[in-house]
C-alpha cells in the first residue's frame, strides 16, 4: 500500500474537534511508523514518522481547536521524537 493511500484514509474530521482531529492523526502516523519499523519497512517507517514530525511543527489547525490542543502538541512531538530515535538506532 502507498504512503499517500495510507494517509488519505485518515478520517476528514469525523466529528472530531480541529484539535483532538490534530491528536488523531500525529497519534495514527506514529503507530503506523512503528508497525512499519516492526515489520521491516523501514522506508515506510521513516515516511511515516517524518510525516508526523512536520505535522508537530506545523502545529493543530486554528479553527474549532478545543482547550486542550495546545498542552498536548509538545507531548505529541516528544513521542515522535522518540519514535524517530528508535528508528535510527535500528
């Protein structure tokens, strides 16, 4: 399965707010990053994992964002961090 497939199945918002949206999906590319890792596909891993890495950077959307979204950026960006360190340790 290609990369961008796997991405665009992510649900549009599905009635999530714009940031437990932003949780989801950083939370989702991670596991899959990892699951590729697991499985040997470390050319999907990295994609994965650099994917959820930009979208840290880039932040969670503005509008519809709930209270909560900006505290849990910093861990989201920590645990992808790590996944990355994991990655290139292997």
């Amino acid at each position: 399965m290609l990369l961008g497939e796997e991405v665009s199945e992510f649900p549009q918002n599905g009635g999530l707010t714009g940031g437990r949206a932003f949780e989801e999906l950083v939370a989702s590319l991670n596991s899959r990053g990892m699951h590729a890792l697991q499985a040997g596909s470390h050319d999907e891993a990295l994609q994965f994992l650099t994917m959820a890495k930009t979208a840290c950077a880039t932040g969670a959307p503005t509008p519809g964002c709930d209270a909560g979204a900006g505290n849990s950026r910093p861990r989201l960006e920590a645990v992808t961090l790590n996944n990355l360190g994991c990655f290139y340790k292997r």
